[in-house]
C-alpha cells in the first residue's frame, strides 16, 4: 500500500498537516472510523505530524487485513487534506 511501510510487526506511516488544528481534525475523522472498525490504531501527534503504527493484538501483534483495512481507510481520509504532505518512515 502507498505510503505505508511494514517495519517491526506493523505497518507504519506519518502524515504532516499544515497546522495542530488540520492534524487534530484529521485524528477524530479516523478515530470515528477506527471505532466503527472496532480495530484502534497505535498513534501519535506532535503539533502537525501524526504517526500510526498498525497491528493486530488479538493476532499476536501482526499485521493482519484488519490493519491493511485501517491503513486504507486512513490514507482515503488523508486525501481530504490537500495541504499536507505524506512521507513515510
């Protein structure tokens, strides 16, 4: 999948934003969609960027398709945001 990289049992990606408040709308848009998946991505945020790490607890902390699933839904929402930049780990 583009942009993300497998590293570590976990897909793994960054997504910088223009400001704080871009990156915090962006986080609650995928925490709705992460609860309707019922699978909670490993995350953090420092003022503009925000990274993920994906895996599966349940699967002994693998990548599984529940993981490429949020990784999907992720970069879709990611796309809204045209004035950030994407790079990965």
């Amino acid at each position: 999948m583009a942009g993300w990289t497998e590293k570590d049992n976990a897909l793994q990606a960054e997504f910088q934003f223009k400001n704080f408040q871009e990156a915090f709308a962006f986080m609650t848009e995928v925490a709705i969609v992460a609860e309707k998946q019922n699978h909670h991505p490993n995350w953090s945020n420092v003022w503009n960027t925000v990274s993920f790490s994906l895996c599966t607890h349940d699967a002994d902390n693998t990548v599984t398709e529940k993981d490429h699933t949020l990784a999907s839904a992720i970069s879709q929402i990611y796309k809204k945001y045209t004035t950030g930049s994407y790079y990965r780990l």
